[in-house]
C-alpha cells in the first residue's frame, strides 16, 4: 500500500476486518505499507498491522513477494505508481479521482488493460447496504422512469479562511478542489444507480483565494504559519446534467456548507416514487411510493441492517447498525475477490475514466459558458 494517512487507515482497517467477517477465496497477507517519512511511516505499520514498510514506492513496486499494490497517496503521486505496478504485473486499487486529468486517467486504463491486470477505483459509497437496496429498488422498475437526480456534497472545512492551505488545495497536487474530490463521489453514485449522463454545464467558485501555508503538524482544520499561499482550486462547483435516460440531474459540491461536515446525499424522483440517501445516516433508505393506498402513503425509511441486505447480514443481527469504514471493506472484499477466482466487480478504471468524463465536461462548459456534451470531451 502507498500512503498511510487518512485513506491509508481506511484501507488497512479493510484489509484487516475482511476475513473476519467474510469468507475469502484466498487469504490477505498485509506485507508493506510506504510513505516518504521514515518515522510515520514505521509507526503506520506497526499501528495498522503491516509486516514491513519502505520509504520509496519503487521498491515497494518491485517487490515480488507483493501481488497487488493499493494506491492511496495525493493524487498526483496516482499515474506514475499505477503504471510502474501494472508495468511489474501487479494488480491495482486506486483511489478517487484516478487522475489529475481525463487523458492520465484513460492513460491508465490503456495499461491496465493491456497488462492484463486487475483494477479497480476506490468509490466505497457504492458498497454500503442502503446504496445497494437504492440500487435494487431502481432495477426492479418500483421507482419507475426516472425523472429527477439531485446530489449534494456538503462540507465545511473551508468555512474558516484561517485553515490552511492543505495539499487538496494546490491543483498541482489534487487535479481540482471540491470537483474531483466531492462530485466525483456523486458522480459515480449517478453512474451506479441511474446510468450514464449526456451533457452537463456547470460554475464554480474560489472564495477564500490565499490561505496560511501549513506548519508540519497542521491538519486538514490545525492552525497554519504566517506566511500564505494561494488556492489554485474550486471552493465550491455546482452543476445540471441532462441523462441519457432522460432524466435531468442538479449537482453541487463545497467545504463552505457551514454544518455540513460529509453530507454526501441523492434523492431521486421517478414515476413511480422517490429514494433519499445521506450518508450522515447511512444505514438508512427513505422511501416513498406512489402505489402505497392514499391514507397510509408517505415516506418511510427503512433500515438497511436486514440480513436480506447486501453485505448486512455479514455484521451483526439487524438493527446493529455499521458505519463509514464498512463501506471501505466490502469494495476490498469484491475485489479481492475478483482478483482471487475473477467474479465481476465494479467500479474498475474504466469507471474512473467516466467519471473523469464528466468531471472535465462540466470544467470545459465553465470555460465555455454553455452546455458540453460528454462525448466532448
Ligand atoms: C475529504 O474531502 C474526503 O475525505 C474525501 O477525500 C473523501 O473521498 C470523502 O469520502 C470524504 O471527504
């Protein structure tokens, strides 16, 4: 695995609760995590469970003890590892977005799928139960034709003009702001239960420009140096979108959404019904159906914890509720899975490239002014 922060932990605690609560085909062996700084990085494999660890990915790549490589460092640092992986025949897990831009990310793709090797994008949202019954719900026709997608991606860590100019901040780093780190999230989620979009147009907004560059210790929210830096990314994007189902979709994506701290949410109206989602109350799905009888209609929420939901019945009796991480190991658990005995998973590369599509649409039609088809791009 290369990076051992935020996503790192994330990932680790994936890797190790999967066997635990599912049955492998074959079994995870954790051997190294890497990261730059030797101190951090010793500490993040002792505390994680990792056997070894390495300061540089090139020795990590070259390994041959080590299958697969898991990439969840900046997202500039994404390319150049994945293409030496799949160069070295290992299998790739990137994070989001898979990219700085669409033409790396189809970059990657193209080798990955001419190694022949397993990958996959990390878009753990998909994978937790009420996401999944969204899903099932949409593909059984009881929401109907769809009409409406509304997605939002609310934060507010940015509210403060103080916090500091983080590296998800620096274009050179990060690609773009909110966009390719928030409404990547929706994005895909769209892809997923509603299928491909057509055309988008979008605006977008930097509100704080210059920011006090970080010290060592600060965090997404410490407190920085004097000294400032500018912001090279968007704030806040917002966006339509027209389906090719028909259906038309309203998008927006900030970390000035005072109160907000995750609030990823969807709600769709089809003929038939409407689904609502927030990832603040994950467990649950709010419903509404239009052929419920008159006095008894309204919404109702049910709680995705039922062993006849999706990866539910792997925790705890119903009712026992799981959380941000589960998400987290159930993408781990199909893809190992699928790299171990082939069974079909999603969201691959090519996953990653769409949503890139999409992503770098809605920044042309900024530039344009106007609506861009997604075949644009
Ligand atoms: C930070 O904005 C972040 O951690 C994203 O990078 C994640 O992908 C998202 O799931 C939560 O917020």
């Amino acid at each position: 695995m290369v990076g051992y922060k935020f996503m790192g932990k994330a990932h680790s605690h994936a890797y190790k609760d999967v066997g635990m609560f599912f049955d492998l085909e074959a079994p995870v062996v954790m051997k190294a995590i890497c990261g730059r700084d030797e101190q951090g990085v010793k500490e993040a494999a002792d505390k994680f469970g990792w056997e070894s660890y390495e300061t540089d990915w090139k020795k990590l790549v070259a390994r041959d003890d080590i299958d697969f490589i898991d990439i969840n460092a900046p997202s500039d640092a994404h390319k150049e590892i994945a293409l030496a992986a799949i160069a070295a025949g290992k299998h790739v897990f990137c994070e989001k977005p898979l990219a700085l831009n669409l033409a790396d990310a189809r970059e990657m793709l193209d080798a990955a799928e001419k190694a022949g090797v397993k990958h996959a994008i990390c878009f753990n949202y998909r994978f937790l139960p009420a996401v999944q019954l969204a899903k099932q719900i949409i593909e059984s026709g009881k929401l109907g034709e769809i009409h409406h997608y509304r997605a939002t991606y609310l934060q507010d860590w940015l509210v403060d003009p103080e916090s500091p100019l983080a590296w998800r901040l620096k274009k050179e780093v990060a690609g773009s702001g909110t966009h390719g780190d928030l409404n990547a999230h929706s994005i895909d989620l769209a892809r997923f239960l509603i299928g491909e979009f057509d055309r988008v147009v979008g605006h977008s907004r930097t509100f704080v420009k210059q920011r006090p560059i970080p010290s060592s210790t600060s965090g997404l929210s410490g407190k920085g140096t004097s000294e400032m830096g500018e912001v090279t990314v968007d704030d806040a994007t917002g966006f339509l979108a027209d389906f090719k189902n028909g259906a038309m979709g309203v998008f927006i994506a900030t970390r000035f959404a005072a109160g907000r701290k995750n609030h990823n949410t969807f709600e769709i109206h089809g003929s038939k019904g409407t689904l609502r989602w927030d990832l603040e109350r994950l467990n649950e799905l709010e419903v509404y159906f239009r052929e419920d009888e008159p006095e008894l209609a309204g919404f109702r929420t049910i709680l995705a914890t039922d062993p006849s939901h999706k990866y539910a019945g792997n925790w705890w009796p119903a009712g026992h509720i799981i959380g941000y991480e589960h998400g987290f190991v159930h993408i781990v658990y199909e893809f190992l899975q699928h790299m171990a005995n082939g069974s079909p998973f999603a969201p691959t590369f090519l996953d990653g490239v769409r949503c890139q599509e999409v992503l770098e649409a809605v920044d042309l039609s900024i530039e344009r002014g106007k609506w861009v088809g997604i075949e644009e791009v």
